[in-house]
C-alpha cells in the first residue's frame, strides 16, 4: 500500500528535503506552505500535491485536515527563528509579540496540526516533529518554544502509542543550505557553529531527510516519544 505522508512547510529548506526523501521511496507526498508561487514550483518539481496552508491559523488547518482523510506519516516541518525577521523594541509589548509569534510558528503549528489530522493516521503510523539544538539553551522565546515542541512530542507519544503510532522529535544543530538565518549568519558565527561540531561539517538538510525517513521506517516502530540530536555532536546525551 502506498504511504501517504505530510510535510508542513514543505516548499523549501528542510521541509522540501524530506518530502523529496518520501517521495523517492514512492510515496504519495503532500506538502503545504504559506507562499503560494514557491509552493507550487516545489510541488511540480517533486510531484507533491501542493495544498496552501499556514499551520497556525485554525481553519486553514481544518481545511486541510479535511482533504487528508487518511494519512501514515506526519512531518510539522513549518516553523523557524520569528526573531530574524521582526524589528520590534526592547517594551513589554514587543516582548510580548515576539514571544507570541515563535510559540505559534513553532509549537502551536504543530499541536494544531497534529489534532487536526490525529484522526487521519493509520495504525502503524509516525508522527515528526522537528525541535532545535537551541532547545538545549532556551534563552531566547525561539528554544524555548521547541524546548515545549520537545516536551509535548514525549506526552504525545503516550496518547497515540496504542493506535500503533510512533511520535518522535528531531533537532537539528546547524543545518547549511537553508534560509533559516535569513542572510544574518556571518562567517565568523558559521566557523563557530561548525568547530563545535564533532564531525568538523555543517549538517545538510539530507541529514534531516534521512533521519525523518528512518523513524517512519518499519526498523523504528519500536523508537518512540524520543528527542533525535542530529547535530554532529555540538550537543550530545547519554
């Protein structure tokens, strides 16, 4: 039988790695982005079926729970650092927003997502999300919101383990060939990041793809309500 599979933000940067991982394996892939143009390029270059959503908006995501009503694997790939893109104040209020805007692109994207289409996955099925070796910090409201992405997938794990479903996080360390920094990463930033690697690389975003692959794969179903690091050892755990 054919998988069906997610992938939120899946128009560019990692999320388009792994639908085109999915897809490869023959996959029916299914990818939803904000920006309609790149969307559909993406779609068309992959053979996805492209469906314009942004996974923080309630009925955009009913719309789209409403065209899947079967599903094997879900990837909440949307996301990203809301701080490079704002240029708010130092007041409450700004705090207040710029907090706001990474808890819902980071964590809210994805429990709605997931509530939405928990229905939709078929016994056997995996649930991705995708964190930050900046959880590990959480300073800023960005590792803080996927320190909580991390903390919900290990509960979600519970609920949705007697469907026979599997729920997994993956954090990225610094992965190169992504918009994530929004040409703010200075070279200088970029040497750092990669000395603190154990592998001296940048990761690339087939890291991400083939991680994603193998924990929806049979060989994981016994993997579940885990952090994955895929970092190079910037960050390691016993």
């Amino acid at each position: 039988m054919t998988r069906i599979v997610l992938v939120t933000g899946g128009s560019s940067g990692l999320g388009k790695a792994v639908a085109a991982r999915f897809r490869a394996d023959g996959a029916t892939v299914v990818i939803t982005g904000r920006g309609e143009e790149r969307l559909h390029a993406t779609a068309a270059a992959l053979d996805a079926r492209p469906i314009r959503c942004d996974a923080a908006d309630p009925a955009q995501v009913a719309r789209l729970a409403a065209a899947l009503p079967e599903l094997d694997v879900l990837v909440n790939m949307a996301g990203g650092n809301t701080d490079f893109t704002r240029s708010g104040g130092d007041s409450l209020e700004d705090t207040l927003a710029a907090w706001r805007a990474n808890l819902e692109v980071n964590l809210l994207s994805a429990v709605l997502t997931t509530t939405a289409l928990r229905g939709a996955l078929r016994p056997g099925g995996s649930i991705l999300n995708v964190g930050s070796i900046g959880a590990e910090y959480a300073g800023s409201s960005y590792g803080a919101a996927k320190a909580a992405l991390a903390a919900w997938t290990a509960g979600l794990s519970a609920q949705v383990g007697p469907k026979g479903i599997t729920a997994n996080l993956i954090s990225p360390g610094y992965i190169a060939e992504t918009g994530f920094f929004h040409g703010k990463l200075t070279d200088k930033r970029r040497s750092a990041l990669i000395a603190a690697t154990h592998d001296g690389r940048a990761g690339q975003p087939d890291d991400i793809a083939e991680t994603a692959f193998f924990l929806a794969s049979p060989g994981a179903r016994h993997i579940t309500g885990q952090t994955i690091h895929v970092n190079g050892g910037a960050h390691t755990t016993r």
